[in-house]
C-alpha cells in the first residue's frame, strides 16, 4: 500500500475560494446597469485590455482609461473604482477553514491568483490575508498568469517544496489541471465542506464541521 505524503504546503487560489471573485462578468454587468454604460462595448474592451492588467503591464487607471473612460462620462475614476472594490467579499467557511489550517498545522500558504495590482492589494489588506498567507504569488507581481505552468513552478520555487508535498486549490477545474502537470495534487473547490472532506482523503487534515459558502 502506497503512504500518502503529509501536505506541508497549500498553493491556494482567492477569487472564487477564499473570496468572491474581485471583477467577474456579474460585477461588470451590474456596473454598467449602475453606469449607463453600453455592457457589450465595455465587456469587449475588457477582454482586449484585462489580461494585461491582471500580468502588471497596466495600471488600473490606465485599464480605466481603456474600457471605461475612454469617452466622456457623468462619473468619476474614484466613484467608478469604489464600485469595483466594492464588489469583493469573503466567503466566510473557507476563509476560516485556511486560516485555521495556518492556526493547527503550521503549514506553509502561498496564494496563486490572477488579479491586478490595485484590486489584489486591497483585497488582500482588507480581508486581512496577509496574517496568514506566508507568499503571494499573483499575476501581477510575477508577470505571467494561469494557466501559464510557470507561474505554479515559481510558487514551488518561492515556498522551497517538492510538488508531492503541495496541493492546490482553484474553483477552476483547468487550473488544478495545469499545477497537476508538474505534480501537485489539487481540489476543485465547490465549498468549505467539500474542499476539507477531500484535502482528508489526500492524507491532509481532518475534515471539520461547516456549512457551505453562501
């Protein structure tokens, strides 16, 4: 019988996982409904402009200046911005599950997203993840992004482990995909519950009682 090997490093995901997503279709759709912008117009100049944000080659003013002020509006960049930010919150069940699993086990927690750099600094200042989360390994710190290989490669890098000894987790079943590839187990998270029962059954942590994230 194969021994399962001890997780001593969990590569985690935020939007979607830890967090609802900072700036999804649903935030967009509901700014351009709250801004009499045109939603398809704005989506695509979204899609052309997003990932070079999300890899640091844009600042958020300038993603702005791209898909949304790039006509005359009745609105501000600040009032605009605030909508944004405001569209982040914590899903409370898994947000305690990881920092809890800091709290027992002392394990090592790098966080692996994609996000801009306006939208992932305040995200993680305001929903507190830097008092648990030992690295940061985000898009737009690294220049590169999911699903690029390389990105799981430098978190692997940065927390000093073996790919046998991590696992990752994502909302996004193409991620865990990619981070599997260099040999890291991984969970496709669908809630607090779920992700504890199956980290168990990886030779992890005992599961615990929660709820789901809604």
């Amino acid at each position: 019988m194969s021994v399962k090997r001890p997780i001593t490093t969990l590569l985690c995901d935020v939007g979607g996982v830890m967090l609802t997503n900072g700036w999804d279709r649903q935030a967009r759709a509901e700014a351009a409904k709250r801004f009499g912008l045109d939603a398809a117009e704005t989506d695509e100049r979204h899609h052309l402009t997003f990932d070079a944000y999300e890899e640091g080659k844009l600042s958020l003013d300038e993603y702005l200046d791209r898909t949304v002020f790039y006509a005359p509006r009745s609105f501000d960049k600040a009032t605009f911005r605030d909508f944004m930010l405001s569209r982040s919150a914590p899903l409370s069940d898994m947000l305690a599950y990881v920092r809890g699993l800091k709290a027992r086990h002392g394990i090592r927690i790098v966080v692996v997203n994609n996000e801009g750099r306006e939208l992932n600094e305040y995200r993680i200042r305001a929903f507190g993840l830097g008092c648990f989360v030992d690295a940061f390994v985000s898009s737009c710190f690294v220049g590169m992004r999911k699903p690029d290989a390389g990105i799981f490669r430098l978190a692997l890098d940065v927390a000093q482990c073996d790919p046998a000894d991590a696992v990752y987790i994502d909302d996004r079943a193409l991620f865990v995909e990619v981070a599997a590839t260099l040999g890291v187990r991984g969970v496709v998270h669908r809630d607090a519950a779920s992700t504890a029962r199956e980290l168990e059954a990886l030779g992890g942590f005992a599961a615990v009682c929660l709820g789901s994230d809604g």
